[in-house]
C-alpha cells in the first residue's frame, strides 16, 4: 500500500499510517489504503486483533489541508472522496469481530482523534496530545467523531473539543474517557504489541459479539438488548472456543483458542 504499512505476524494486523513527512496526514490515497486494510482485517480469519499506530511518533493531524489547497477547485468532490474511503474504514473497523488496539504517540488531530475514539482499547504515550481541530481551519467534523465522541466522553465535552479545540493532554484524554490509559512514551509500542497479541489469542467470536452489543447500546430498547444478550452469549457458548473457555476454567488450565 502506498501511504501505510500493513503487516500480519501471528494473528495481529498492524497498521501503521506511514505518512510522516505529512504529519500522517489524511488524502486520497490514505483512505483508499486504510479501507483495504479494513477490509482485509475484516474478512481474513488469520487476523484476530487489529493495531493501528502513526509512524515517525507521530499519530496523525488530520485531513491533509495543503493537498485540499493544492486541489482546491475540485475541493468538494475530492473531500467526499476521501470520506467515502476513511468512512468505510471506520465502518468496518467497528463492525469487524476484532478487537481494535490504537496506540497514539505524539499528535492525534482531527481524523486522527477520530481514528483514536474508535478503538476498542487506546493507549497513548504520556507526552500525546488530543485536539479536534477541525472548527481552526473553518471545518466541521469527520470520521464518526460526532457519534463517537458523546457517546465516550459526553456531549458537554464533545462540544468543548469541537468548538474552542481545545487541546487535552494524556492524562487529561484518559480522565475524560477518549482513551484508555497511557505509559512511558519508551514503552508504548512494546505495550500496545503485547495487549494486541493478548486479544489475538482470546475468544475472537466473543469479542465480537461484545463489539456489536456495545455499539448498540444506545440506540437499543432494555428489552432488545436483553434478547441480543441472551442471543450473543448461547451462540459463543456453543462454538468451539466457548466450549474451551467453560471447560478450562472448569478444568483451571489456561484456555487455547483458536478462533472458532
């Protein structure tokens, strides 16, 4: 792919945006890359976690503004474009069975806290900062950032972030819920590699039903998400990993899943 790198080495994808010179920014090619990638990190049963990360720690500043300068009399079709591709991503990131790992080092700006507030687990080096950024260069938000955002963080908050940009530190984006903890900058990617190797092991189907059951949540009756509940967990207890996690547990052995 030409703007990320994409690898998959015992069942973790990496993702890595691989635009550093650009601040990892977001064009046409990018979204292009990332929805391939979504879609192979989808669809391939030899994945069964996903990590996302920036390159030259960095994560990623957003839309890339000069190439909307450069392109500037096709500014609109050439944004929906873009959308169309980072927006499928998101789609299938979310929906997917794996879990998602975002490891934020450095700068995640606009998309990037997009791409940031999508992950299942985010951890963030302690020096990262958060900033929405889109409302500084006369835009609106992207990247599911107006659905993600409230529902992680409030809406108080959300409209805080996109309307003065405001700019949160890690520990800040970990006491406001945008992200999941953070460590040492030195450790992150040690860190982030070892969770996501962690859920590659795990009960990939059970996951995914805990994906799909939390987004949603609130847009569910109690009385539909009780059913889907009972739905989600009588199908994992009678596939092959849930068989294994019952039985180890009862037999108090480390489980061995194998993703199915």
């Amino acid at each position: 792919m030409e703007t990320i790198d994409f690898s998959v080495e015992n069942g973790v994808a990496r993702i890595i945006l691989n635009r550093p010179e650009a601040g990892n920014t977001l064009n046409s090619a990018m979204g292009r890359d990332l929805m391939q990638a979504a879609l192979r990190c989808d669809e391939e049963t030899a994945i069964r976690a996903v990590l996302l990360t920036g390159a030259g720690g960095l994560f990623c500043f957003g839309g890339d503004l000069k190439h909307f300068v450069a392109e500037a009399e096709r500014i609109g079709p050439l944004i929906k474009e873009i959308t169309t591709y980072l927006h499928s991503a998101i789609s299938r990131f979310s929906r997917m069975q794996k879990p998602l790992v975002v490891a934020v080092d450095g700068i995640a700006a606009g998309a990037g806290v997009s791409l940031t507030a999508l992950g299942d687990v985010v951890l963030a080096g302690e020096s990262a900062t958060f900033t929405a950024a889109y409302t500084a260069a006369g835009l609106s938000p992207d990247g599911g950032s107006t659905y993600l955002l409230p529902r992680l963080i409030g809406m108080r908050r959300a409209q805080e972030l996109f309307f003065t940009n405001r700019k949160l530190s890690a520990a800040e984006a970990v006491d406001w819920g945008l992200i999941t903890r953070t460590v040492p900058d030195a450790d992150l990617m040690s860190e982030a590699e070892k969770l996501a190797g962690a859920l590659a092991n795990g009960p990939t189907a059970a996951f995914g039903t805990v994906k799909s059951l939390l987004a949603e949540t609130f847009n569910t009756p109690l009385e539909a998400q009780l059913e889907q509940e009972a739905r989600g967990i009588a199908r994992n207890a009678q596939s092959r990993d849930g068989r294994e996690g019952v039985m180890s547990f009862v037999e108090k052995r480390k489980p061995v899943y194998t993703g199915e």
